[in-house]
C-alpha cells in the first residue's frame, strides 16, 4: 500500500492558523491525520489561495461591521 492510500484510508483534516500583526494576515495550514493506533501526526502545506481569500474576506467584513456598530 502506497503512502497516499494509507493517508486515504485515515481520518484526515486540514487545519489552517490565521494570525494578524501589523504587517497582514499570516497563514499557516498542516494535514492532520489520526492514525490507526490513535496517534495523530501532522505534516505542513501550503494554505490555498481560495482559503486565504475566504479569511481574508471574514476579516474585512468582521472589521467593518465592528467599525458600523
């Protein structure tokens, strides 16, 4: 069984960290599998763009509505 099949057979979920200072939005996402044995490792990737887009857009929205209020 390759690597990607055993990935593919575990409870797999992409986690993403999102972190403001006064330089922007920083991102950060792992792959976090629970593995048979009820271990869980994860392993870094690349944050998508449509995931950044979407953190991006909550936090200008969030923003003005607490600028509105």
């Amino acid at each position: 069984m390759s690597i990607i099949q055993s990935i593919a057979n575990q409870n797999v979920y992409g986690v993403t960290y999102a972190t403001v200072d006064d330089r922007g939005i920083h991102f950060e996402s792992e792959l976090a599998i629970h593995l048979p044995d009820g271990t869980l490792t994860t392993l870094k990737m690349p944050t998508q763009l449509s995931e950044r887009q979407a953190i991006e857009q909550f936090t200008i929205d969030a923003a003005q509505r607490l600028t509105s209020a």
